[in-house]
C-alpha cells in the first residue's frame, strides 16, 4: 500500500512539473513593441457610470462634456487616432434601402431629433439627423450637443473610405444571418489584404455567416468567444489550441487572465500562432461582458512589458499611459 501510493505521488509530482513547464513564461520570449490599442466607439462622451444594458442609450446619463466628439463619426474615429488608437470598434446597421450605416442604438429616439427603429429608415433621413440631440448631463434641462452632430451619421462605406488602413472592428447589430451575408459581400469587395485588417462581432447568426463568406475576416460572437476560452481551460494546459480559438479575436477581462494556461506570454503566444488576437478588458463582475480597461488602476494589473491588445473606452487616458510618445 505505501509502494503505491509513493507511486502515485511521484506520478502526481510529475504532473505538476509538466504542467508547470509547458504554461510557465519564465522561458517564453515576450513579444515586443507597445499594446495595441482598441478604442470602443471613438472617443465619446463619458456617461456617469451606472450599471447600463449592451443597447441601453448612455446619452442621457453623461457627465458634463469636455469636448464635443460624438461617438461612431468620423470627427471621434480620426480623434482616436490621434490619441494612439490602433484599432476602432464602430456599430453598424442595414438601412432600408441597402448600405450601412455606422450607430449604435437599435432606434433613433435616444440619441437623435429621429424617431423609430435605425434599420427601418432610408439613408437620406438617417443623415439628415442630428447625432447629439439626445445628450444631456442634467436630466434634460440643458442639451449641450444639440446641434453640433447634424449630418455626422457615416456610412461604413464612408468609414473605410476615410480610413483605408486603419485597423477596425465591426459590431453587427443584428440577430438576421442575411445582414452577415450583406456584410460579407460589402467587405468581399475590398483588397484581401484590407479585409485582413478588420475584424467583425455581434451575434451568433449574422457572425456565422460572415465567418463563411468572408473568411479573410477575424470574427467572433459571444457564443464563440465561451466555446474557446472553456475548451482552452480544459485542454490548453498541454498546448492544445482548440479550433474555436483559430484565427478569431478573444477577450480576456484582466482578472481572468492570471487563470488562463500560459498568461501572459505564452498564453499570448500560442494565439498568435494561431492567427487569433487577444485584447484584454476591464475585470469580470458576473452578469456579461466586462468594461473596458479604463482607469489607471486596470492598467497597472497588465503584465509589464504588455504588447498585447487592449479594450478601452478611454482611449485619451490609455493613450498617454501606453503610448507616452504619442503616435509614430
């Protein structure tokens, strides 16, 4: 009896030694060069913090404004830049009469001087719009943008236009997998080598799509997000890259991260091999997505020497902190 269980100790110690050897980074070269920054809508007007829905209108609840950009336009997308954005994530819908335009609520009624659901009207009326309309820091006694926004709704086709090497991802608001197959064959229509610069999320059904049509494209939904990251918890600690992890985006929330098999170079590493890109969000609380890494506190939990993505939604802040010297 105490031959076996020697023997099944030294198996156990074995183990844990393997284990140890194959996830520790203390033998994994690290990537260089500086973070690559996601700006989450441009930069936009701060909102006061309150627990919102993924498609609750933040506009009535900002603090008072610093600066008059309008999250999802052109003025805020080419103001990310400048502040050290890499990539810029923008909300797309269909119009009615077949382009897409770059917004991010469901309806109209929030966020401008419209009225109804944004995929239901035609481009003409959409651009007409004032997209600072509905903003207000004091319950609606005062409307600090009103006005300044009128006609500044694009059109993806405008955005890649404008930007024809910036680096973008593509939030596809929509649950109809024919709005995938739209999608695909407006980005089908680019250079490979452009469409290998974007990248697409959303919902299962249109992302699916997308993901067979346009397979130059990086893409993931919330379902393919959880069956990577379960199945690489459960065998990624001998290096076992699930196919739910290949050439797809992750998001891994920062106190997650310090569990994940690897973290951070190796872990980082086998992505890339795998052609995916990881971008690391601010922490899990439960009940969905977590925030973005918005505050100096969350940035100082990255590992040192971080050259992986980041997710923010203060792209000003995280610029000066990760990019000091600014654009190159």
């Amino acid at each position: 009896m105490q031959r076996l269980l020697r023997i099944l100790l030294t198996a156990l110690a074995v183990f844990a030694i393997a284990v140890f050897a194959l996830n520790t980074s203390l033998f994994t070269e690290r990537a260089p060069g500086e973070p690559v920054l996601l700006a989450h809508r441009g930069v936009a007007q701060r909102h006061d913090g309150s627990p919102v829905g993924r498609d609750d209108c933040t506009a009535t609840r900002i603090v008072p404004p610093t600066h008059d950009f309008l999250e999802n336009t052109l003025p805020s997308m080419h103001a990310s830049v400048a502040a050290g954005a890499d990539v810029i994530e923008l909300d797309v819908h269909p119009t009615s009469d077949g382009t897409f335009v770059v917004f991010h609520d469901w309806t109209l009624d929030c966020r401008t001087n419209g009225h109804g659901v944004t995929r239901e009207q035609p481009l003409s009326y959409l651009k007409a719009l004032d997209v600072g309309y509905g903003y207000t820091a004091d319950g609606g006694r005062s409307f600090p943008l009103r006005g300044k926004g009128v006609g500044l709704m694009p059109t993806l086709d405008e955005v890649l236009a404008e930007f024809p090497s910036q680096r973008l991802l593509i939030n596809v608001k929509s649950r109809d997998p024919q709005e995938g197959v739209k999608l695909a064959g407006v980005l089908n229509a680019l250079p490979a080598q452009r469409r290998a610069q974007l990248m697409a999320y959303g919902d299962a059904a249109p992302i699916d799509a997308l993901r067979r049509l346009a397979p130059d494209v990086r893409v993931f939904s919330r379902e393919s997000l959880e069956a990577c990251l379960k199945r690489y918890i459960a065998t990624g600690w001998f290096g076992l890259m699930p196919e739910a992890c290949r050439h797809t985006v992750v998001l891994v929330p920062i106190n997650v991260a310090p569990w994940l098999w690897g973290w951070p170079d190796r872990f980082m590493n086998r992505f890339k091999d795998v052609r995916s890109e990881v971008f690391v969000l601010g922490p899990y609380h439960g009940g969905g997505f977590s925030t973005g890494l918005d505050s100096a506190e969350d940035l100082a939990r990255l590992p040192e020497g971080f050259s992986g993505g980041v997710w923010t939604n203060e792209i000003e802040l995280v610029g000066k902190t990760l990019k000091p010297r600014g654009r190159h």
